[in-house]
C-alpha cells in the first residue's frame, strides 16, 4: 500500500516538473520575442511621394551654361556626370547635399524623443548594360539611428545608359 | 443495493483516469498557447490593414494635385504639381464656397523654403507659408506631399517647392 502510494507521488512530481518546463521554455520565448521585436520593412507610399516631390524642387543652383536655377533631379544627374560648379562657387554635388539635407531636416523631425529615430538617403548610379548589383555612389545622406526596422521606398531618375536609383528609408 | 464506498476499482482503470487527465491538461495548456498567438496574429494584421488603408487615403489626397483647380499646366510633366498662383486667386472667389462637399480642411502649406508669415494673402504671396481654402473644426487630416510651382519673376523662370496638400474630414478616424 505504501509503495503503490509512492508510485502515484512519484508520477504526480514527474507531471508537475513536465509542465514547469513547458512553461519556463513558453517565459523564456516570449521574453525573446517581446524584447526584440521582429524587423520590419515596409514599402512606404509617403516616402515615394516625398522623394517623388523632392526631385522638382527648383534649387539654387545656376549653372553659367544656360543661366537656370537648376531641378534637383537634374542637378543629382549633374553631380554624377560632370559635377561643374554651380555659379555661387559650390560644387553640383555639394549642392544636392544641401538641397536635399534643407528639405528633409523641414519634412521628418528624427532623433530619440521622436517616432522616428534616423533616416538614409542613398543614391546610387546602376549601369544597365553590366550586371552590377552594386551601384556607384553619387550621394549618402544619414541622420540619426538606422537598425533593421524602417519604411522604405525607392526613386528612379534615368541616366543613359543606366539609372540612378535613390532608396530612402526612414527608420523607427 | 451497491456500496459505493466498497466499489473495487482495477489497475487499469486508475491508469486510464490518469491519462486522461494528462490528456485534458495538456489541450488547455496548447489551447491557451494557440489563443495567445492567435491574438498576437491578428493584432499584426490589423495594424497591416490599418497602414494600407492610410496609403490609399494618402493616395487620394494627393489626386486633388491633380484637379483642374490645382494643377500646375507646363511643358514638363508633372501630376503631383500645384499651381500656387491659380490656388491664391480660388482662394478670394466666393463662387468656390461650398464647392469641397464632405471636406472639412483643404490646405497647401510649404514644406521648404519656410517664410516668416504663415498665412498667404495678397500682400504677403509669395514670402508665405500656405493657402487655406477650406477651414472647418473637429477633423481627422491627412497630408500628401506635393510640389507648389508658381512664376517667379526674380529667376525669370518657374520655381517649385516642396510642399504638401493637408485634407481634413469629418468623423474619419
């Protein structure tokens, strides 16, 4: 009687120890889980019309060729072709960085206290007829912090024979 | 009559009891596991549909760029391009009140270069920041971004700057 009785003692401690394991390795999963919360990256409507927009933005650069204040998405082209000066002395380049650092810090406030916390601006030229996958670098524009987590979207502005694609990304 | 205090019950019948008591605890215990993720699935989704539903309205507000009143008309092509100048002069005509039907908040504000005086009038176009045409109370808006052209006498040429159009309805949460 006394053993059949330590049997089912036995049996009811093996069951207790099998479900606080299922539930320490459930804790343990979900602590995991809640602390780093899956990386998100979302195709984002509102960045392609931002960049979208951006691009017509008349800038203040004139260059002595024709006279005019010249687009920005002319004036990136520039900067990756020629990259002449425009007539206040700054290079094409250096005023796209500008430009385009002007537009954002007035568009997306970013930083700790904020919803989001950075943002990436990258232009890159891609030749079609190679089969680069990486593209040469016209310009990179970053604020702030990127981790995995961002909405995106990207701009295509042709340059024959290639393109320059501009990804933007806003980070949360 | 059965006592029931002296049923004998077998060895194997304990052990089915046993089992199914396992048995019952270890569903509930999946079941609570299935609920919660359950929940966790479909909060995701929501969100998911939620953010879909605010592109789309995003796209709509941007069509208004698009409208014979706002459209900037030039030799380059450009849907998302307002007319400032046409938007200031709509803004004085009271022939146009009441024309926005269900809209509680129609305005183009600039994004950059930002001027000084906030609202635009005759006297202070262009050195401003917007153009309201439509102004109500209690709203849900929403913004798409835009570029706001106009002549600009001083470069001899058009201007376009990055702006947005900022609609607002009623009861749309």
């Amino acid at each position: 009687m006394i053993n059949r009785e330590k049997r089912g003692q036995e049996e009811i401690v093996g069951f207790v120890l099998i479900v606080v394991l299922v539930v320490i390795v459930f804790v343990i999963f979900l602590g995991i889980r809640l602390r780093n919360p899956e990386p998100s990256q979302k195709q984002s409507e509102i960045l392609y019309q931002f960049l979208e927009s951006a691009m017509e933005q008349t800038t203040d650069c004139v260059l002595s060729e024709n006279g005019r204040n010249i687009v920005l998405d002319d004036l990136i082209k520039e900067c990756y072709s020629v990259d002449n000066r425009c007539d206040s002395g700054m290079t094409s380049c250096e005023s796209v960085e500008k430009t385009m650092k002007n537009i954002l810090n007035n568009t997306w406030r970013v930083g700790a206290d904020y919803s989001y916390k950075g943002y990436e601006i990258k232009a890159n030229y891609f030749d079609n007829s190679s089969s680069q996958t990486q593209g040469e670098e016209v310009f990179l524009i970053s604020e702030g912090n990127c981790s995995n987590s961002f909405d995106g979207n990207s701009y295509w502005i042709p340059e024959f024979p290639g393109s320059i694609i501009i990804d933007a990304k806003l980070c949360a | 009559m059965m006592d029931l205090h002296h049923v004998k019950y077998s060895k194997g019948q304990f052990k089915i009891q046993q089992m199914v008591f396992v048995l019952v605890a270890i569903i509930i215990l999946f079941g609570i596991v299935s609920i919660f993720f359950v929940s966790i699935r479909f909060g995701s989704l929501r969100s998911e549909v939620d953010d879909q539903r605010k592109e789309a309205v995003f796209e709509q507000v941007r069509k208004m760029a698009g409208t014979p009143e706002f459209i900037w008309t030039s030799s380059s092509d450009c849907s998302a391009c307002v007319d400032m100048d046409k938007l200031l002069l709509l803004k004085n005509r009271t022939s146009y009140k009441g024309f926005w039907k269900d809209i509680s908040l129609l305005k183009v504000s600039r994004v950059y270069p930002k001027y000084q005086t906030e609202e635009c009038n005759l006297n202070s176009y262009p050195e401003c920041n917007s153009i309201t045409l439509v102004k109500g109370d209690d709203i849900s808006a929403y913004e798409s971004f835009v570029s706001l052209c106009r002549y600009d006498g001083d470069i001899g040429q058009t201007r376009c700057e990055m702006g947005k159009i900022i609609m607002g309805f009623e009861g749309v949460g």
